[in-house]
C-alpha cells in the first residue's frame, strides 16, 4: 500500500540529509492521498494517456507512486505550453506545475495546470510500442511481443505492482534473517564442481580451463558454517534448463540458509517462518498491489497464519498412485507430479524422507533407516509445487566419501568440502528458496517469468 506519510516521511528524511539537492519534491501518491489539497505543485512524470479538445487538454501523469489526472486550458498556459503538450505522446517526460483540486473523478484529486514542459519527447515515428491492445492480448506478459520488449514493458502497471511486491519480498527475507541473528555471506558465482548434478551446469571459458556457474551457494556456505553457524544469503543462481516450464528460469535469484548443529526440523522451522514472515509482510505493506495482481487476500492470509503439514515422500506417493499418476517409489517427483499433489492442498506442505537415491551426495542418510535421506521440499498449493528445497548434510568424512563414491562423483573438486568433515565437523542443514516462485506464488502469477524484471529462458537472453 502507498503510504503517503511514510513517504512524506521518507522525502523529508532525503532533505534533511541531502539538501536542496533533491531532483524532485512532489509525488503524485501524495497528490491523491490528500497531501496538498489547494496547494500548488509541481509534478514530474510521464504521459499514461491524454485526450481533449482545442480549449482544452487532459493528461493523466503518473510516477513511481500513482497516476492523476492534469487539466491544461489552452487561455490558462498559453498557446506555446498548450501545444506542446497537446503533441506531447504516451510515455513522453513531462513536468507540470499546478495547483490540486479534489474531485469525484477517477484519482479523487486533479491538478489545475499554470505551467508545463515536456522533458523527454517521444518521436511521433515511433510511438510506445506497448498499446492497451498489446496488454489484453498479453496474459500477463506473456507474449514474444512484450518479451521482445520487456525494458518498455517495465512501466505498465502490472509490472510495476509485481516490481513493488518483489521488492517487498526481498526486503522480508533480510529482515527474517537478520532478525535472528544470521550472518549475510557470499559465495563465488565460478566454481569447479556440481551441487544440483551435472546436466543443468553451465560450463564458461576460464583462462584455457573450464569452470562453471554455481547452481547453489551451498557448498561454499556450508565452509563457513564452522566460522559463522547461522549464514544466509540472497543471490542469482545458474542452471541450464533445458525445458521451459512456468516455473524454471536459467538465472533465477536463490534465498539460502546454512545452520550449525540444525537437524531437518530446525531448517524446517526457518522454512516454514521465513515464508509465513514475507507472507504477512505483503498483507502489511502490499495489500492493495496483491488485490491488483488479482490475488485474493484471505488466501495470502492463510499462507501466512497456518501451519505447514508434513508428510513422508512415501505417503505423497501413496496418494499419487491412488489418483492414478504413474510414479514409482524412488523417483524424485517433478512438477507434473507436485501440480497433481498440490491442486487441492490450501497451504503449503513439507514433503521429507526422499530416497537417498533421488537425492545428491550432500543429503544425509537417516540414521533410522539409511534408504532415506533427512530432507525436505516445501510444495505450495494450488498447483505451484516447490518452492524450497533442504534438508540435514552428510557430516562425518566417512560417510560424505562413501556418499560422493556411490555417486560415481569425482572427489577432487570437492576435496574442500570434504575438508569441512575432517576438521570438525558437526551435525547441520539448510535450505535453498526459490525467491522468484515465492513471488510468483504470492502474487497469484501464472508465470515465473511475470515475476523477474528480465526472464531468462533456454531461448532467450534478450533484451
Ligand atoms: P525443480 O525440481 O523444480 O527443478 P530443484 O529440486 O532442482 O527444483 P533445488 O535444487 O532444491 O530445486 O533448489 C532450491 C530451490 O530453488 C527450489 O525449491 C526452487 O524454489 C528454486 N529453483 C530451483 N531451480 C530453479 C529454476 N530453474 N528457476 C527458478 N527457481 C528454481
Ligand atoms: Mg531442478
């Protein structure tokens, strides 16, 4: 939600520490919200549309914080002012002073325009590419059209609302973290060796060798688990998918977690507390950009004040079977299988205890029943599937070499976490987070790809 004291708020607080500096001091947010009811002000925006007459000219300007309504009259401004604007196109840079009148339009306030300049002009040649028509056509960004031109499509109101409720998601993973005592620490993006397995890595040149680009942050944090204990991280993530589906990206951003002396259920609770803490932050701070993203509040709340059931991988299988899905015990379970188990699940659920066969070396056996792995994905409902992906790592040195062996995995890259055993080691776990599927998932999008500012995809890297 816009709010106009907090941003009132947030420009005083520039001031005072910038000075008159300050580009810009008017926001239409502001303007609609009541803050300068009769007073004069000067508005610095872009044309979302204009219609009008000879006499006289309406705009709606909007800016990072709103749209309203400008009237220019053509015996108020002057002929030069009222020409210019009047040839002013959609997208065009404007900066209007005027004073504010409330009104029972649309926007509940208009601006009486004195004066006016375009800044930016758009060439009459080559008008916004992007038309109302084009945004029908478009499901929610989806279109060649609109991928073709993503850093135009940038500025329409359904993606500046998800841009808004990224960053707000963003904002809730730190603030999750940092409030209880976690350590934010980087991992390198080059490294030598697999953490996802070998056929999603992208291999780049590197001085006449080969390296790749990290799938995960894991390994490199899990070496400064002993230094740390409590780390997270929020960075892109690479892997080379080659299928395209609504929710894989080849660059996609990662929220991971790393916890000395943590058992599955402890990583579990973070998961679990993390998700239902950016859930409840959206319905403080975003409420109204959920509901214009088309997504039902009472949902968002549940996600946020339920708790998470846990089932075994052996019980997700039962009832895939008993709907009739061909699975077999030991697969991993890919999305057609989670979007069946999810449809009708009402909040998220914790699947844990895969086979340690579906699983990568660094999972830890259950010292239980050494078949399974101490593991968990958390799979939100209605149809999304997975969202995190963790569990408890293979700790002592004996069992991370018989892990990485049976594996067939070459040790050599891996001897420096392998190090991490041998000096040291203790009990611990974490998880990876798909930030761009929780957004996706949160806002009710269709895509993952409507939730990143730039999607990249197997065919697309452009623009
Ligand atoms: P999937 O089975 O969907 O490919 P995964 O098992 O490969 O997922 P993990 O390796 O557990 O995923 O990664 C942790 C989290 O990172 C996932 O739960 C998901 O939210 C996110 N993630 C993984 N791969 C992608 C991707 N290609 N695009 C976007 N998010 C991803
Ligand atoms: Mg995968």
């Amino acid at each position: 939600m816009y709010m106009p004291s907090n941003r009132g708020f947030i420009t005083d607080g520039l001031r005072r520490s910038i000075g008159d500096t300050m580009g810009k001091e008017y926001w239409i947010g502001d303007v609609t919200a009541g803050s300068h009811d009769a007073k004069e002000v000067v508005l610095k925006g872009w044309v979302h549309r204009a219609r009008g007459s000879n006499k006289i000219w309406f705009i709606v300007v909007r800016d990072s914080t709103g749209h309203v309504q400008c009237v220019a009259k053509r015996d108020v401004v002057g002929e030069e002012c009222f020409e210019s604007l009047r040839n002013a196109l959609i997208e065009s840079s404007v900066e209007i002073t005027g004073v504010v009148e409330p009104t029972d339009r649309e926007h509940g306030h208009e601006v009486q325009v004195s004066s006016a300049t375009v800044v930016g002009p758009v060439n009459p040649d080559r008008p916004f590419p992007i038309t109302e028509s084009a945004m029908e056509d478009s499901d929610g960004g989806e279109t060649e059209f609109l991928l073709d031109n993503r850093h135009l499509y940038l500025r329409t109101s359904r993606m500046t609302t998800m841009l808004k409720i990224r960053s707000t998601v963003f904002g809730a993973i730190h603030s999750y973290f940092r409030d209880r005592d976690f350590t934010e620490y980087q991992a390198p993006n080059f490294v030598a060796g697999a953490v996802e397995g070998g056929s999603t890595l992208f291999e780049v040149p590197y001085f006449g060798k080969k390296a790749y680009l990290t799938q995960s942050w894991q390994l490199y944090a899990e070496a400064a688990m002993p230094a740390l204990e409590r780390l997270y991280t929020m960075a892109p993530s690479f892997r080379a998918e080659k299928s395209r589906t609504r929710r894989h990206l080849t660059e996609f951003w990662h929220a991971e977690m790393e916890v000395a002396w943590a058992s599955n259920d402890e990583v579990m609770e973070h998961g679990e507390g993390v998700v239902r803490h950016v859930a409840s932050t959206l319905l403080e701070e975003m409420s109204e950009e959920l509901e214009e993203m088309g997504r039902d509040l009472s949902m968002v709340a549940r996600f946020a004040e339920s708790e998470y059931p846990r089932m075994r991988y052996d019980e997700a299988i039962e009832i895939l079977q008993s709907k009739g899905v061909e699975v077999e015990w030991g697969q991993d379970l890919d999305y057609s299988k989670e979007k069946i188990l999810t449809s009708d699940f009402e909040v998220p659920h914790f699947l844990t205890h895969y086979p340690r066969v579906a699983k990568p070396f660094y999972h830890r056996p259950d010292p239980e029943d050494p078949k399974y792995v101490l593991c968990h994905d958390l799979l939100a409902p209605e149809g999304y599937g997975e969202i995190i992906g963790g569990g408890e790592r293979t700790w002592s040195e004996e069992e991370i070499l018989e892990r990485i062996d049976e594996e067939g995995t070459p040790r050599d890259p891996y001897e420096f976490y392998i190090d991490i055993r041998r000096y040291g080691g203790v009990p611990h776990g974490g998880f990876g987070l798909g930030v761009d599927r929780l957004c996706t998932w949160l806002s009710g999008a269709e895509h993952i790809r409507e939730a990143i500012p730039f999607p990249r995809d197997s065919r697309r890297v452009t623009p």
